[in-house]
C-alpha cells in the first residue's frame, strides 16, 4: 500500500513518463484549460479591452493566441517524444544540467508567486464577503488552511490536478454566464462587446501596445505548464488538441469574460472604492484590477463561488507546477533528491513567506521581466531542438542519458541574459512597449548564431586532430 501511494505521489519528476502511463487527452487538456481560466486571465480581459476598447483587445488577444499556441504546440511535441517535464527538457536544449538551476529558480519564483497572489485574491474575496476583519491571526489561519488544502490535493499529483479541472471547469464557465445575467442592469450587452477606449488620455497605439504586452507575455508561462502535462500524451494529435484548448480557454473564453464581466461591473466597484476614501483614478483603476471584489459586489454568494470554482483547479496546478520546479532545482543546484512530495510541501511553504512577507506587493514588478524571460526560454529551447538539432543536424535530438547531458550551456545562458536585458532596456526606457517582440527574435539569431560558432568551431578542432 505505501508503495503504491508513493507511486502517486511521485509522478516522474526526474523520469521519463513511460508508454503505459500516457493518458486521454481530454484529461491533459482540462488542466490546460483550468490554468488558463483564473480570476488573473479574468483580470486581463477586462484590462486591455479598458485600455483599447473592446474589438482592438481581441485583435491583440487573437495575435498572442496565435504566438502561445505555436510555443505550446512546438515545446509540447518535444516533451511527448522525450517523455520529461520542461525543467528537464531545459537542462538538455537550453541551459545544460547545471545551468537548468538558474531557469528553475526563475520558474519557481514565477509560478510560486502566483500561487501566493492567488491565494491572496480567494483569502480578500472570503474576508470580504463575510465581513470578516483580516488581522494577522485571522488570515494565518485562513491562508494555512488554504495552503494544507493546496498540499493535499497536489501531493496526488498529475491525474488528481486534470479531475479536480474537470469538475471545476464546466461549473467555473456556468457561474460566469450566470454573472453576466446578474449584471447585466448595469449596462447594456451590445455596448460591451463594441465599446473604445474607456481610459482618459490614452491613445490607440499606446492602448494597443499594453494589450498586446498583457496578453502575449503569458504565452511562454502557458507553454512550459502545458508541457509539462504533454509528456503524457498519446500522439502529436493529441499534444495539439491539448495546447489549442488550453490556449482557447485563456484567450478566446476567459478573456472574452473578463472583459464583459468587467464592463458590467466596474460603475458597482468603483463607487465601492470611491466610498472607501480613494481618489477617482485610484479607483478606476482598483476596480479594474480587482476581479475578485467585483465578482462578490456583483453576485454576493454566486460571485464567491465563481472565484471559489476558477481557484482552487487553478491552485492545485501552481501547487504541482512549483513542486517540479524545486525539484529540477534542489537536484542540479545541490544534488539533492528527497522527491516531489517533500517539494510540494515546500513550495507552499514558500508562498506562505510571500504572502506574510509582503514579497507579492513587489511580484507584479518582477511579472513582466518574468513572462520574458520565460518566453525566452522556450524560444531557446525551440532553436536549440528544431533547427540547430533538427535542420543544421548540428547534434542529436532526443535525451538518452541524463548524466549524459553538459553541465553548462553557456550559449543558453548568455542568449538568456543578453535578449531580455535588451528587451526590457527598451521597455524601461519607453522605446518599445512589448519588450517580448523584441526579446524573443534576438533570442532566436542570437542563439542560431552561437550554435554555429560553436559547431565550426568543434570542426576546426576535429581537423587539427586528424592532421
């Protein structure tokens, strides 16, 4: 019995996944689709259409469906071939064994954070609709009640995260058409689905380029989740119609809610902050950015089971997520190997310090050169495996052995670091307002270049011997 349970438990953070345990893909795909239905993607569908009105936020939400659905596909297959999570897939195409430490920090941190944020987001819901005062005593117990919850359900690992999807997504998805209906008195539907710019002072391109920099940013975090559930399918096809149902649910289902739910609901929560003392424009813009709190405003006990049922799949994939992250960390950083059970307490564990910590008033800073950086990545990844391993042969595709692999691959860590750098110097300077269109063609020549530097290189040296 302690055997089996381990087996679980333990659900080849390390191994590859064997032919005999590969899955339907209706059942990867609902967890695709549960990560990218959250109160987060709900947030960013009401954000851009505010920002660029409605119609021009779709298009931007259409172009990043088409870039993340080309990242998920394309990392997607790699990881059914090989059979291992990304955090193994990045040891072999991008940064070497030892280098693969620096991209698992980065993941962890990410996917860590948005464990804590979203907790925070179900912790304020609650309080707030049972007017409960959160001091300090009250929200420890609150977020470890939470956080054991998130342990358990996550400890059972990849098969327990698509069935807790698959009864939360189809009530999630019902409960939002129910939101609609409740608000839908506060505006009309035709006038949510055709409204401009809703911000004051803001032009079209600079509302076009937040969207665009909102929605396609996630494309890289949503192809390394995926992959990560990839590696259990059957076929290509099946990796396929798993990474268009999951790239569906975010941008062409969430959003698309999101943005009317926050049409309907912004006048109900902006007077609700303006009531409590803010400013006008500090109001508008909590209102927008607090999907949570609109939700319980606008249906009371139906919002808060909307958030309840977008949550908890979303939590059990963050939990799973951030598990296999310190896993690939703690195993190439410190060679040590307890399992992924003890990574997923630990992981939680971490989200509490973010939580208490008041590291998340910071996080959404870090969230943009975070989404590069992850885009990057899998941009890395992709060149490495389909043309400097696939058309310049430069190389064999496939791991064998992981002891086989190099320690460091510097040519990954140095593209890492020299696309994002100038990316985000053009962000930050104001030169360009979508650092990962920069980033991510740079990353791409950069690393193309490095490769056949490198192969040239081993060529002169192979010459020499032979003389």
């Amino acid at each position: 019995m302690s055997k089996k349970l381990e087996s679980m438990m333990e659900d080849y953070s390390l191994e590859a996944v064997p032919k005999d345990m590969r899955r339907p893909w209706k059942e990867l795909a609902a967890v695709g689709a549960g990560i990218g239905s959250s109160l987060a993607i709900l947030m960013t569908g009401g954000l851009i259409t505010y920002m660029a009105g409605f119609w021009l936020g779709m298009l931007a939400a259409f172009i990043a469906f088409l870039v993340s659905t080309f990242f998920t596909i394309s990392l997607g297959i790699i990881s059914f071939r090989d059979g291992y999570s990304s955090n193994i897939i990045s040891r072999a195409y991008a940064f070497g064994t030892r280098g693969s430490a620096f991209g698992s920090l980065i993941w962890a941190f990410m996917i860590i954070g948005f464990l804590g944020m979203e907790s925070v987001l179900i912790g304020n819901s609650v309080l707030f609709y049972f007017d409960i005062e959160p001091t300090f005593g009250v929200k420890l117990v609150f977020y470890l009640i939470l956080t054991g919850i998130w342990i358990t359900l996550s400890l059972f690992g990849n098969k327990l995260v698509s069935r807790v999807a698959e009864i939360m997504i189809p009530l999630l998805f019902l409960m939002l058409l129910f939101m609609i209906y409740l608000l839908m008195n506060e505006g009309s539907l035709v006038d949510a689905v055709t409204h401009g710019i809703l911000i004051p002072n803001m032009t079209l391109g600079q509302g076009f380029a937040v969207a665009l920099n909102a929605t396609i940013v996630m494309a890289g975090l949503l192809a390394i989740v995926v992959s990560d559930f990839t590696r259990f399918s059957r076929s290509t096809k099946d990796v396929v119609k798993v990474s268009v149902v999951s790239n569906l649910s975010l941008y062409g289902v969430t959003m698309v809610f999101g943005a009317i739910i926050t049409y309907f609901g912004y006048q109900i929560t902006y007077d609700y902050f303006l009531n409590q003392g803010m400013t006008p424009s500090a109001a508008g813009l909590s209102a927008i950015t607090n999907p949570g709190m609109m939700l319980v405003l606008g249906g009371g006990i139906w919002g808060l089971l909307t958030i309840i049922f977008s949550q908890s799949k979303v939590q059990v994939g963050n939990s799973y997520e951030g598990a296999l992250a310190l896993v690939n960390l703690f195993d190439t950083g410190f060679n040590w190997r307890p399992g992924r059970a003890v990574m997923v307490v630990l992981a939680n564990l971490i989200s509490l310090l973010f939580i208490f910590g008041n590291i998340l008033h910071y996080i959404e800073a870090f969230l943009t050169l975070g989404s590069v950086l992850l885009c990057v990545w899998v941009t890395i990844v992709l060149t490495d495996y389909y043309l400097i391993r696939g058309k310049m042969n430069i190389g064999k595709q496939g791991i064998e052995k992981l002891a086989d692999i190099p320690a460091v691959n510097w040519k990954g860590i140095i593209t890492l670091v020299i696309s994002t750098v100038i990316g985000m110097t053009f962000y930050q300077f104001n030169w360009f307002g979508i650092p990962v269109v920069i980033s991510v063609p740079l990353a791409f020549g950069l690393y193309a270049v490095l490769g056949l530097m490198k192969a040239q290189v081993s060529l002169s040296k192979e010459k020499q011997a032979d003389i």
